[in-house]
C-alpha cells in the first residue's frame, strides 16, 4: 500500500524515492524489498479446500491443511484473509430463521 502510494509519487511527480520516502516518512528499505517467501502451494491448498468446503471457516481449514503439511497456522490464517474476498465470504453467518416464515 504504502510502496504503491511511493510508486505513483515518483511516477507523477518529478522527485527521486528517496525524497519521497522521506515526504511519506517511510523507509527507503521497504520500497527495495523483494519477498523470497513462496506462498502459492499455501493458495493452492487453501483455494482447493475452501472451493471443496465453502462453509468451512478458517479454523477448520487450517485443521485439515496442516493434517498433510507442517505451514505454520499463522502463514494460512494471513493467506485465508487475503483471499476471504476472492472467496466471497463477507463475515455473516445466515440464519435459517430470518428465510423461513413461521406462523405462530
């Protein structure tokens, strides 16, 4: 977010990124830094069983993952939350009794 936000100031505005970072008070080092993590076996995984099992949550899924590989919960909890909107989980659980219409 905030190494798009130096990006874009550089790109429309003619100052250097350290002049930026330093506008933005943001270290030079994150705008540099390139991940070595691979976290797509850890999207394949959660996609798979989330696209299997759409009403099983997070807990559940990171039971069922971690019953066949040694990723930490934490790795799948953050990479279940990125994907949460790709998924179309908006955070409400239905209520059977707010569909039905019951005559007392």
């Amino acid at each position: 977010e905030q190494k798009e936000l130096i990006e874009f100031t550089c790109k429309e505005h003619p100052v250097s990124i350290r002049r930026a970072c330093n506008i933005l008070d943001v270290n030079r080092s994150m705008v540099y830094y390139k991940s070595k993590r691979n976290d797509q076996p850890v999207i394949d995984a959660v996609l798979e069983l989330a696209n299997k099992h759409p009403r099983y949550g997070c807990p559940t899924i990171t039971k069922m993952i971690r019953r066949q590989h040694r990723w930490n919960h934490k790795r799948i909890e953050r990479i279940y939350g990125k994907l949460d909107q790709v998924l179309g989980h908006d955070g409400r659980t239905t209520d059977v009794h707010r569909h039905l219409n019951f005559a007392l």
